[in-house]
C-alpha cells in the first residue's frame, strides 16, 4: 500500500481551512514523512482507527487492500501480504512489530487498537531491516509516548450489538502524567466484550450434512455404535469475546539528547465458540459436539534507549515477550468423517469403559461404550527475548548510513493432544493368541476375546493422539542500509543483511503408546504414556520412536543474506518517483519421520527456505494540498514455497514440502481528496499471483521407506503405488495462488461541517474484494469451494464540543456474508463436507461516548 495521511482537521481550526495532513513514519529506522519514503507502504493514523472502529489485527488487516488473512478466530489468525500465503513453515511471512519489538510466529495475538499513534504497513520484502519474519511485508504498531510537561486523561465507553446476535460494550482510558521537568508517565487500559453472533444448534438426530448422528464405528453393530447429541451445550450466540489489558510506558530524559523509555503492554483474552459457520446448518449456525475455548494471556517488556555519542545517534531496543495459550477445540467431525470410512481406517475409536466388562478370556465381554469423539486441548507457552542496537551516521556526512545487529530467542512448549474423554477409565486388553485383529491398537472389539489388563489404564490427560515438543529459535543478524544523493533531487538507497538462523526441536509426536519406543501398533495402556512437562533435561527419560535423532533432537540451521536498493527522484517537493528492488527470506526446516500404516517408519527430507525478490516501481505525488495520488507496481517472484502435505498412507499426519515457484504481479494505489467540507479517500489492490512450473506431488516409497517429491510430474497421471491413488501434479503451471481475492479496496466520503458550537461529520465507507481460492492442491481447491466477492458497507456520524465525542456507528449496514476463508477439521480430502466459512463481521451497530482532558 501507499500512504494515507489522516484527513481529519485540527479540533481549533474548520475542516474547509485545513489541506490534506501528513503522518512521520519510522518504516526506514529513521522519523521521516511518509511521503518521502520510496517503499510502498500505508499508515493509518489515530483518527483513522478510531473512525472506523478498528479495535484489532482483522479490522486493521481488513483496511489494508494487500492483506489478507487466515485463522478460525481471535488470537488464531495469520496475516498475509500481496498474495505471498505459505501453507507451512516455522516462522511467519509477516513481520508483527509492537513499536521496535517483533512478536514472534505465525499466529499472532489480537493486540487491541486504543492510545495507537498509527499502524504502519510495509508491502514487499522487509529483510534488510526486519529480518526473517518479514518475507512478505512487516505491520508495526507504534503507541503513543509520554509527554513531559503535559497533563492529559481520556476515555471512551462503547456499547454495541451484532444485528441478530447479542449486546457487548468495552471501556478505554488513558493518562500522562508529568512527574517532573524529565520524567512522564503514560498509562493505558480497556476492557471489552463482543456479544457473539454463531448459533450451535441443537443436532436433533442429525450430523450438518443430514446424515444420521449415530457412529457404527466401523462394524455397523448396533453394540458398537454411539448416538451423539449436543443438545447440552447448544445456544445461541455462543462465540463471546472477553478482553481486558493495558500498558505503561516511562520516559526519562537521563540527559540532553538521552531517552530512555521501558514500556510494558499486557493482555488477556477468552473466546468461546466457532468464528466460522457451517451453511449446512444454516445461517450463522454450526453444530459443535464440545466446547471450543482460548484463554490467551500474554505481555511484551521494552526497554527503549535513544541517545547520542559525539556525532553519532544510538538506538538500543531490548524486548521481552511471553505468551501462554490454553486452547479447547471441539474434534467430533474428525471422528465422523473417519468413522464412515468403515473398516481398515480408524476403528481404534471403540472404547469401553473397564466397569462394564466381565468374564475374561474367550468370555470377556465389556458393554459400557464410552462417547468415542475426538477434542483437542493444547497448552503452549512461548517466549522471546530480543535486542536489536542501531547506530545512525552524523547528519555533517554526505550520505547517511544506518548499521546494528539483530539477536533474537525464541523458546515454544508445545502441549497438545488430541483427546477422548474418559479415555483413562477404559478397559485395556492383550489380544488372544499373540494377533491383532484391532491395527490401530484402542479398545477392545465387541467380538473378539481377550485378557483384561488389571489396574487403571493411565492415559496422559485423555490423550490419543500426543505431541509435547520443545522449540528453539535463534536468530541473529547483521545489517546496513545508506542513503547517498547523487545530485540534490536524485537519491540512491542500498541495504544489506547478514543472518544465521538455527532451529530445534526435542520431544514426542505420536500415538501415546509409541512412547515405549515399539514396533507393534498394539497398545495396553497399563502406565503413564507420554513425556513429563515440562520435557526432562535428560532425553533419555522420554523415549520417542518418531525422531531419529539419537537424542530425539532434530536441528536445522542456515545463513545467509539478503539485499535491497532503491532509486528516488524528488521531482519537486510534492511528487516523487522511485524504483525498488528488494529480497526476503524464510527459513527452511526438517521433517520429522512419519508411521506409514502397517508398513513402517518413513524418513522425509527437510524442506527448504523460501526467498521472494520484489521489482517495484512507484510514485508518490500531492496536488495543491488538496489531492494525493500514490501508487506503485511491482513484480514479485516466490521460490521453494513452503507448502503443507498429508501423505497418502500416512494416517493423516502431515509434513512441510516445497512447492516451487510463483509469481505475483499487481499494483497498488491511494487517493485522497478534499474539496472544502468533503474528503474522498480510496485504496485498492489488484494482485495476480501464479505458479510458475508444475508442483509435484510428494509420495512414499516402499523400497527406501522414504517420503520424497517427485522429481518431474505430468498432468493427469497417478503416483505409482500410492493408496488411494495421488496425482503426480498437485497443481500445475499457471494455478493462481490462494486465500488473496486478485481485487480488493475500500473507498469512504466523510462530510464535516461546524454547527453552531459543535464540529460533526458523517462518513460512509465501502469494502470490497473480488473471489478468492482456498488451497493450492486443484483437487482440494474444488472439494473446498472458492469464496465469493462481496461489498459491504459501514457508516458513522458523530459530534464534538470542546472535549466531549459522541458517536453513532453502523458497519456492515445490510449484513453481508463476506466470506473471508473457509477451514475444515481435518485435511481436505476427507473433511471438506464438514467446512467452517469465516466471515467479515455481521452487521455490528453501537454507541460512542468519549471525553479529553488536559
């Protein structure tokens, strides 16, 4: 994107006497209007947020024309730039900054919008100054800072209502506080909760699709089957949002030219319920068997050091980010989906709880079916250290120079399973004779003798399906980005970035029973499976048969560089054109070996890192202070896409492959302009991105026990062997890229207009955005569905006296389901029948009061 400059007048002065305005940026690492800055970006001021109600990462992202993003709710979505949407990896294609600090990974928390400066947008490849996250673009938060010498206190209430959905309302202050003639502190809090607008509904005897909600758990026997009903945990508008924070920032000024300043921001955050529906059910309804939950708590420390030493400006940014998620998800359509397949697939589901066996022997029979579906619960905690130092030229040099060095630590605990409940009261068995009638290794077949196993079988919380992982980052990285004018109008920029990244990860992913290092797919839960939390120093006490590794560590690590440079020409002191040029990166990793049923273990190669090189070409122009025209065109070419597979006969788990290449093409614009009482402002995006070459689909040889990509593929053919057939091509030549409609913008018209003592505005907006495509694999694409366009409209009007705000708000004014993406429980190929589509938000209307003091 290109620059929006806040259109809102000064409150001292009439709309009519006031040009277009103008945001100073820091996108460069140095202050600098915007308009100055030959990259393609876009900020969005304070007064922009607040007039479009922006209260998060999806109302940012959803004025953002190059963004997109994928997730299934707050705290669980992932953004995207221009097209460039990997579908596996260990690091995000974004960059996510808090001020100077990134928060790492690819699920970003929901960070609330309230005492925001400005959000900036940086389109394109950031490597060069902001490192292995920013492959596609980088978002930076940037907060307000203290002000010495300056008393000012402010709230604001809100309450609100989803059209059909439930009423919710938030509260927001802040305050800066001088303490004296160098110190001042700047506080800020909220609380907030969304109404919700999903519906579960009751299931009443059927499954989304009208099938029958009793599972025959593969033997079509009436012992064997289970009647599922939700009738317990329906209601309606059951996806609440419940968030309360704040932050604290200092500001002491040591000495002349001397700030520090440590910040410290906190959130917590609960969502209940789906974000998504299920048209099957009906509008805005699902059908959840099981609670779905986050409880996401996190806090970011800064301690921010800007000085000078001679000539020379210094900047030392010291971050500290800790994250701990507990997330319950209802499973019960993977259950389903695997339960209709019948024998051979995953009749391990039929559990029967010890209390109702009797006999032994031929004659054990065990009646008491316990409720066989599948939820997923996970704790993982993460944490980041940071320290970045920068050191800026004198201003006396004849070219600037920006140099620093860049080390980051990332420690995740990952504590997930994918749980029955009840799973620790069941009856274990031995089977009769030495056989295994039962392959996947759960329960006990109605049929079938066996050898109850005495004592209570001890499952880790419920857990079928266990993985308890630790994962180590290290990023570290040299830098240097100079300007030098080559005549006074005609500037030429050049950047460069040194990186080492390594990566590890120990632990166990698997069935709990391979916990005891064994071949046999047999299990008898007669002790504690699993590994210890957190994970013991001494591997050697939790083996683990899915990592090869002698000490159950698997490792990657790679270095090396990326670059940038870029041509200005100032025109005149209003209009610029520049050229760009610009590399990023995202680093590779390794594949842990996967179980192949009833055949082995099957090693798969690490996957490798991904470059994007950007071509871009822009202007940026202002017209008598009233009209500004900013665009830009670029080319980006995309190699060794990271890309998520599910391996035919691998029971459903998946690895990391790379895709090939890819191209995007498109063009970016901005317009604003004033014409006494009216501003008109308009940004879009056209993005058309493509496979370049087939993507070769990735098999399992029997003869090596290895899973590979094919090294060449040709269209309409099968893989040789696989169960059930594989096309060689995933996708072929040409395939567009998914998840980015190739269209997307929005345009709003803002009337002010002072009515006696009071200023008020009225302001209409529309958002708008063209299909969009669901999954590279053709084959998955088609069993998914494409989302369709939409537009959707938002209106506001509000008045000011002195400092006191009220507003009225409506967005989505006609209740549009704008179809954002679609997900589904499992992978693709099975589950497409069971999808979620998320949407914008429904019609959401609201109140705003607010009140400035200084």
């Amino acid at each position: 994107m290109i620059a929006v400059a806040d259109p809102v007048p000064a409150a001292d002065a009439p709309p009519q006497d006031q040009g277009l305005g103008d945001i100073v940026v820091t996108a460069t690492r140095r202050a600098e209007s915007i308009q100055k800055v030959p990259i393609s970006m876009q900020a969005l001021s304070a007064d922009t947020l607040e007039q479009r109600q922006v209260k998060g990462l999806t109302d940012v992202a959803a004025l953002l024309p190059s963004v997109s993003f994928a997730g299934i709710g707050p705290g669980r979505n992932t953004v995207y730039f221009r097209g460039i949407v990997p579908a596996g990896g260990n690091y995000a294609s974004v960059g996510y900054y808090i001020d100077d600090i990134p928060i790492f990974g690819t699920g970003t928390p929901d960070v609330h919008i309230y005492d925001i400066e400005r959000v900036e947008a940086l389109s394109g490849p950031q490597g060069t100054l902001f490192g292995a996250g920013s492959l596609a673009g980088t978002i930076r938060f940037i907060t307000n800072k203290p002000k010495i010498g300056v008393f000012q206190f402010g709230y604001d209430t809100e309450a609100n209502k989803y059209g059909d959905g439930a009423v919710g309302g938030q509260i927001e202050s802040f305050v800066n506080v001088p303490v004296n003639d160098s110190i001042a502190i700047r506080a800020m809090g909220f609380y907030r909760h969304d109404g919700g607008y999903i519906d579960n509904k009751p299931n009443n005897g059927r499954f989304n699709d009208g099938s029958s909600s009793v599972l025959n758990l593969g033997d079509n026997n009436p012992a064997t089957s289970y009647k599922l009903d939700n009738g317990a945990i329906a209601k309606d508008n059951y996806n609440p949002i419940y968030e309360y924070g704040g932050r604290v920032e200092l500001l002491w000024q040591l000495a002349p030219g001397w700030d520090i300043t440590p910040q410290v921001t906190a959130q917590r955050q609960i969502a209940d319920g789906y974000f998504g529906y299920d048209p099957r059910v009906g509008d805005l309804q699902v059908h959840d068997f099981d609670g779905t939950r986050q409880d996401d708590k996190w806090y970011q420390a800064e301690l921010a050091i800007h000085g000078h030493i001679g000539d020379f400006d210094v900047a030392s940014s010291t971050g500290y980010f800790q994250r701990r998620t507990k997330l319950q998800n209802d499973y019960t359509y993977y259950t389903v989906t695997y339960d209709r397949f019948g024998a051979g697939y995953e009749n391990y589901l039929q559990f029967f709880d010890k209390s109702g066996c009797t006999g032994a022997g031929a004659t054990l029979r065990c009646s008491k079916l316990i409720n066989p579906t599948q939820y997923f619960h996970a704790d993982t905690k993460k944490r980041t250290l940071t320290q970045e130092v920068r050191v800026n030229s004198p201003k006396s040099w004849p070219f600037d120079v920006t140099v620093g060095g860049f080390y980051q630590y990332h420690k995740q605990e990952n504590n997930t399973y994918y749980a029955i409940h009840g799973l620790d009261q069941i009856a274990g068995y031995t089977q009769a004779g030495g056989g295994d009638s039962n392959p996947a290794g759960f329960g006990i077949p109605v049929s079938q003798g066996g050898t109850l196993v005495p004592g209570t079988p001890a499952v880790k919380q419920d857990g079928f399906y266990i993985s308890e992982t630790n994962q180590y980052y290290h990023d570290e990285a040299l830098f240097a980005e100079g300007h030098y004018n080559i005549i006074p109008t005609v500037k030429i920029t050049g950047g460069i970035r040194y990186f080492w990244t390594s990566y590890r990860v120990l632990g166990f992913n698997g069935v709990s029973g391979s916990a005891a290092n064994t071949v046999t797919s047999l299990y008898v839960p007669t002790g504690t499976r699993g590994c210890p939390t957190p994970l013991p120093a001494a591997r050697l006490q939790c083996l683990n048969s899915n990592l090869a590794a002698a000490d159950e560590v698997g490792r990657y690590s790679e270095h090396g560089e990326t670059h940038k440079v870029a041509v200005n020409w100032q025109v005149d002191p209003t209009k610029m054109i520049y050229a760009n040029y610009s590399t990023g990166f995202r680093p590779g990793g390794f594949n842990r070996p996967l179980r192949i049923r009833n055949i082995g273990v099957a090693t798969v190669p690490p996957f490798k890192s991904e470059t994007l090189t950007n071509y871009e070409i822009g202007a940026k122009t202002t017209w008598n202070n009233i009209f500004r025209f900013n665009a830009a065109i670029y080319l980006e070419n995309w190699d060794n896409i990271q890309y998520g597979v599910v391996v035919s006969g691998a029971q459903g788990a998946g690895i990391t492959g790379n895709a090939g290449k890819a191209q995007v093409k498109g063009v970016e614009y901005d317009a604003d302009l004033r014409l006494g009482k009216f501003t008109i402002s308009s940004s879009g995006a056209y993005n058309d991105g493509k496979l370049k070459g087939n993507f070769c689909n990735f098999a399992f040889s029997p003869s090596t026990l290895s899973i590979s990509q094919l090294s060449s593929c040709t269209l309409g053919q099968n893989v040789a062997g696989s169960s059930p057939p594989t096309s060689q091509v995933a996708a072929a030549d040409g395939t567009r890229l998914p998840r980015q409609p190739k269209f997307k913008g929005t345009t709003s018209i803002r009337y002010d207009r002072d009515v006696g003592s009071y200023h008020g505005y009225l302001q209409g907006a529309a958002l708008y955005q063209t299909s969009a495509t669901q999954d590279l694999n053709v084959a998955d694409d088609a069993l998914l569905g494409d989302t369709p366009g939409f537009v959707s409209f938002d209106f506001s009007g509000g008045l000011r006296k002195n400092s006191t705000t009220i507003e009225l708000f409506i967005q989505n004014a006609f209740d549009r389901r704008g179809a954002l993406t679609k997900n589904t429980f499992c992978s693709i190929t099975f589950c497409s029948n069971s999808s979620r589509t998320f949407i914008i938000r429904p019609q959401f209307f609201g109140i705003r009061f607010g009140q400035r003091f200084n």
